[in-house]
C-alpha cells in the first residue's frame, strides 16, 4: 500500500517529465509555418499549371511531401545526444563542404546560380546544407573551451567558414553567402569571442563587399538588383520588377486580404518566383496584413524558444542553438525586407513557407538538433 501511495503522485510528475522532453511550441510553430506554406505555394502556382494543361495541386503535394520528409529528419536529428555532436559536427561539416565542392563540378544553373545537383526526382541545394555543417563544426571547435577562445581557434574558426563561404560566391549565391556570415557571427558572440575581433570582421566584410563588385565576383544582375535597391522607383520594368509587384500585391491586401485564392496579383502571376523567393506576397496579399502578422508571430514564436534552448543548454549545445537562431532570423529578415522593400533581393526563401526541398530539409535537421538540445538541457535539470 504505501508503495502505491507514493506511486501515484509520481506517475503525473513523469508524464510531464517525458512530455516536457519536447519542445511542442518550437515544434508546432513550425508545422504552421510548414501548412501555411503549402497554402500559399498552393495559391502562387495553381493559375499557372492550370493553363500549362498541368496539375494544379503539383506543387502543394511536393510542398506537403517535402514537409514530412522535414519532419522525418526533424524526428531523426532528435534523437542524437547531444555529447555525440562532438563527432557529428565534423561529420556534416565535412559531408557539406563535399556537396559545396560537387555542385561546382556536376552542378547546373537555375536562375543565374550554379547552385543544383540534380538527382532522380530531386534537385539539391548543397548550400543549405552547408549553414548546418559550419554551424555545428564551429560548435565543436569552440565547445572545449571554458575561457574566452584565443587567438590560434578563432583564426581557424574563420577558415572553416572561409572554405563554404568561397565555394558559394563562386556560384555564385549571394543569398547563401550572406546567411554563412550571419551564422558565423552568431556562433562567434555565443562563444564570448573578443570584441576586437567583431568589429574587424564586420571591417573586413565591407572591404570584401566593395572588392568582390571592382573585380566581378557578383553577376550583373545581382548587381542591377543592388542599384534598384539603392533607387527606390528606378528600373520597375527590369531589376526592380519583382519588388514592385510584390509590393503592389501586399498593399492591395490591406488588413484582412482578398481572401485565400482570390489575390489579383497572384491569380494574374504578376510576380515572378511567388511560390519561393516572394512567398511573403502571397500573404500578404490574400491574408492581409492580419494574416502576414501571423506568420511574423509564429516566426518569433518559433526564434524564442530557441533562444530560451540556447540559455539552458551546455557549451557545445548553445553554440549550435545561437548559430541557428542567426541563421533563420536573418534569413526570415531577409526575405520579408526584401518583398517590402527595406532589404535587397538576395534569392533567398523564407524558412518552412517557400517552396524548396532542400530548404524544408535542411531547416528539419536544424529544429531536429534543437530538439536534441532541449531534450538534454530537460534530462540535465530534471524536467
């Protein structure tokens, strides 16, 4: 008797526990985000197939695949304890930079980027990937250290991000590029690494910026895209094209839309690459401003509660959680600024609503290392 008089209290306690193990808000604000997606991809390429003769749901089953293939990876990657991304983090560094170096060789162009591997059924974005390698092999080179890092790790810390960072200008993918920096500097404050060093990194990327435009790194149009930005109203015709449209159709959304299907500038496909790059004109336009505000919501949701997973967690595992935070929150930045205007177009998608396999997946392997951390961070102070 007494043993079941102490059991019972306890056995509410453990559910909790098991539960707790899971971060359900991190986890189901990217479902929404993933099924919104699929609306809006649904609505920016339903019009189009239609009157190719295609299906016009093809691209909402692709998203909604690409979704559970996400998911199955997120499910994967949360099971890998956290001591065990000593070893992982090499390995998708490694793995990632292989990609990086493939894509250069057997890679093809999509959109002015040599950026693809096609495989049967499937095109590969080597790239995405490649924020996850250099995220977790900077976690690791800087996870066995307690003080702040010396000067030997940072130098190698910045040539571990150097290499990825070569390969995709080479594409070149200034979108991608910009991403890496973005995670390299979140990895860098998270590892206490001295001030001196942020501020000559933040110097050195100016003075790169203006090299790699005097000698030709960035294409023509990446750099026709620049000038538009900087000349607000200038070229609606040519580089500045997709921001007009898109602006027109999220203004005309004003505060509760036109309703889901019912966008004119959608249903006209005025603006070219909705269902990817200009995603957010779709909300915009059809949700309204109440709608957009969601996502942005869930967003915030979805970047809160890693930090609170970076806070919490060990050495190694709030490396990886800040890398990822920068990552995702300058990429969401990004790609709203630049379907409003305040940003310039960069090619880059916004996280788990755009269209793009190897973005769903990369982004599953990311939340899936997150998981992993909060389960640790749980296991480590008891619930």
């Amino acid at each position: 008797m007494s043993v079941l008089l102490i059991d019972r209290p306890l056995t509410p306690l453990r559910t909790r526990i098991v539960r707790s193990r899971i971060d359900w808000l991190l986890a189901l604000s990217a479902l929404l985000l993933g099924l919104i997606g699929a609306l809006l991809v649904w609505s920016a390429t339903r019009s189009s197939l239609a009157s190719d003769g295609g299906n016009p749901q093809s691209y909402l089953f692709r998203h909604l695949a690409n979704l559970v293939l996400a998911t199955l990876v997120w499910a994967g990657a949360a099971q890998l304890p956290v001591r065990l991304m000593r070893f992982a983090g090499p390995v998708l560094y490694v793995v990632s930079m292989l990609g990086l170096i493939a894509v250069l060789l057997v890679g093809t162009t999509v959109n002015g980027a040599h950026s693809w591997i096609e495989l049967p059924g499937f095109d590969v974005q080597p790239a995405e990937f490649a924020k996850v390698g250099l995220i977790t092999g900077l976690a690791v080179l800087f996870s066995g250290r307690s003080d702040r890092p010396r000067t030997p790790a940072v130098l190698i810390a910045l040539g571990l991000a150097a290499f990825p960072l070569g390969l995709i200008m080479l594409q070149p993918d200034l979108g991608s590029a910009l991403v890496v920096c973005a995670a390299l500097l979140g990895v860098l404050i998270a590892a206490d690494v001295q001030a001196r060093w942020m501020i000559g990194l933040v110097l050195a990327a100016i003075v790169g910026a203006i090299v790699a435009v005097k000698v030709g790194v960035l294409a023509d149009y990446q750099l026709e895209r620049f000038e538009a930005f900087t000349q607000p109203g200038r070229d609606i015709q040519g580089a500045a094209y997709n921001v007009h449209q898109a602006q027109i159709a999220i203004a005309n959304g004003g505060l509760t839309g036109a309703g889901l299907f019912q966008g004119p500038q959608t249903r006209g496909e005025f603006v070219p690459e909705q269902q990817t790059d200009f995603i957010f004109s779709v909300a915009g336009e059809e949700l309204g401003f109440l709608g957009a505000a969601l996502i942005i919501g869930l967003f915030g949701v979805l970047l809160v509660r890693a930090l609170r997973i970076a806070r919490d967690a060990d050495r190694i595992g709030r490396l990886v959680a800040a890398g990822v935070v920068s990552w995702f929150g300058f990429q969401i930045f990004e790609n709203i600024g630049m379907n409003l205007g305040i940003m310039p177009v960069t090619g880059l998608p916004l996280p788990f609503v755009s269209y793009g396999g190897s973005s769903m997946l990369a982004g599953g392997l990311a939340l899936g290392l997150l998981q992993a951390i909060h389960a640790s961070n749980v296991g480590r102070t008891g619930g």
